[in-house]
C-alpha cells in the first residue's frame, strides 16, 4: 500500500552498474499493515551485501524485483503504527534491520516488522543504531557459534583464543570488543595504519596482514587458535589449519566455493577441525543486546564517513572500494 505523500529515494532498476546505476526518484511513502511501523530515517548504515545484490549474487535463488531501494540497516522515529502493533507508538526512537534481500533503506520513510526492531535509547545516536544492526549482529552471531558466550561465566572457563580477520572492518571492530566481551584472548588482523585503533578496542595482538607473519596469520605469542571470525576473502583452509588448536573452528562469514567445499569435505572426513559458513540471522532478541551494550558504552562503533541522502552515491561507491575503517553512514535529515 502506498499513500498520497512522496519521499526522496535512491533506487536501481537493474542488476550491475555500480554507484552509477543509483537513481535519484521521488516515490510514494508506504503505509504500514497491522502488524508494521513506519519510520521517519535518521541514518542508514550500508554493508559489502548491499553492492553484492546489486551485482545479483543471489539471482539464481532470489531474484530482486526492479525498482530497487537497497539497504536493510535504518533507524529512525515512528511515525505510524498498525493497528496490530502494540510494543511501539508515534515518537518513539529505534532501530531495526529490514530483509536485507527487500531493502527499502536508501529513503526518508521505510516501513519495518516488529520482529527486528527495537528501541533506541538517547545514549545511542541513530548513526550508531542503524551501523549496529547487520555488522553487530554477525559478529555476535559468528562468537555465538565459536562458543564465546557475552556472561559473567567467561572468567570461569578457559580463555579461549581467537582470531578475527579484517578487524577494523564493519564486523571485525565490533567482533574484537564482543570477544574481549566474551573474555577471549584476541588476535587481529589490518593495515599497518590502523593497529593502534584496534589495539584501543581491546586486540591483545595485532598483525599486519602484508607482513609474512599477518599472511600466515601466525599468532606473536604462539598461540593455536580456538575460534577465527574470518571477515576477509581470499585466505584458504592452508593458511589458517596449521594455526588451529585440536578443535579449532573457522567461522566464515564471505565464504565461496572453495569455503563450501571445505565445509563439506571436514565433515565426510570427520575432521575435529572445522570450516563453518555463516548467514547472519534477524533476530530481535539479539539486537537488544548490541543496543545494550552500546548504550551502557561496552560497545563502540567506528564510523568512517557519513553522507547525506543527495550523496549516496558517493557512500556506494565507498563501500565498493573496501578499504573503510568502520561502517559507511547516509544520514537521511
């Protein structure tokens, strides 16, 4: 359902093209059904994924429909409720993660589900909301299935030691804090410019990843890991084997066919050292624990740059370039 009132959008009507192919439109603001909420934006927060469905990553199992506006990661003020809505009401702040595969971020208005919304409170401004919702939740996600667990119980249990890849990335700075969180001992991978950054998030170790040691991914102090949170591309199962413990798991969070047929193969083999692919999930419950911890200041969010709706473009083709430091912000008022 759509009403009578426009917003500005920034949409694509086909696969491929890059930040050129972004369109600046005027559509028709949506109207929430009974059980949605829509929301005036005050920030999105765009992901590597948003560009890969562009370029039709997942045509052949879901193909996009055409006009697209993409971006799943918003918040913003309620502005409308359904009637079937009773957790949220008009003025309230939040933040929420639409379908990443449906979109609809890259405007003033989006209409959201209740199931991956929750509210934002003042101490979390709505840039750090909406950078929280896709790149938080894998990473906890990814620490989940390594078995960190964000309790009081991790300085009872052994410490685990994990190796988290691409760390002053999206998911990789917020992977670093969640697994010191988890009581772990942390080893990291960047560039050589931004080791003091992730040194001040809580990395005990930081390599390099053009050094010799950073591309064998050796730990400094020796140490065998537990667990990696691989965020990078382009490191096969040989790199990282050797420097696994007895029980090591590598949780792959961009795996491709190479990644999938190690998983498979460790399996058949019944390997105790395993590979596994991650698709971060839209939980609720799990976004009200990275609010939490962002709000009680446990959880920091690098931004690298932020642009207003006019320039989205110019944040697209940032976020094609894979060299930010953080998470890319479209500020939309």
């Amino acid at each position: 359902m759509a009403s009578s009132r426009v917003m500005h959008a920034v949409q694509y009507d086909h696969y491929g093209g890059g930040a050129s192919a972004l369109k600046h439109v005027e559509v028709p603001v949506p109207t929430p059904n009974n059980d949605e909420i829509l929301l005036k934006l005050e920030a999105s927060s765009l992901n590597p994924l948003d560009c890969k469905l562009q370029k039709g990553m997942w045509r052949p199992f879901i193909p996009h429909k055409f006009p697209a506006i993409p971006v799943s990661d918003i918040s913003g003020e309620v502005v409308d409720v359904g009637a079937g809505v009773q957790n949220f009401k008009v003025g309230d702040k939040v933040v929420s993660m639409l379908s990443m595969f449906r979109g609809g971020g890259l405007a003033e208005y989006a209409v959201v589900t209740c199931d991956c919304t929750v509210k934002r409170p003042q101490e979390v401004s709505a840039a750090e909301g909406a950078a929280l919702t896709m790149a938080g939740l894998t990473a906890l996600q990814a620490l989940a299935e390594a078995g960190i667990k964000l309790d009081s119980s991790g300085s009872r249990r052994p410490k685990a030691n994990v190796l988290i890849t691409a760390a002053s990335g999206g998911v990789g700075h917020y992977a670093v804090q969640l697994a010191k969180l988890g009581n772990a001992h942390v080893t990291a991978t960047c560039g050589a410019r931004n080791i003091d950054l992730i040194k001040s998030l809580g990395a005990d170790e930081v390599l390099d990843y053009r050094t010799p040691e950073g591309e064998l991914l050796r730990s400094p102090s020796g140490k065998k890991y537990d667990a990696v949170i691989h965020c990078a591309r382009g490191i096969p199962w040989s790199v990282f084997e050797p420097n696994l413990s007895e029980r090591g798991k590598v949780i792959d969070l961009t795996p491709d066919a190479a990644a999938l047929w190690t998983f498979v193969a460790k399996k058949l083999t019944f390997s105790k050292k395993s590979l596994v692919p991650l698709i971060v999930s839209r939980k609720g419950e799990d976004l009200e624990v990275l609010v939490q911890l962002a709000k009680e200041g446990k959880l920091r969010t690098l931004v690298d740059s932020t642009f207003p709706l006019e320039k989205a473009e110019e944040a697209w083709a940032k976020v094609m370039d894979a060299h930010a430091t953080g998470k890319i912000i479209v500020a939309s008022e």
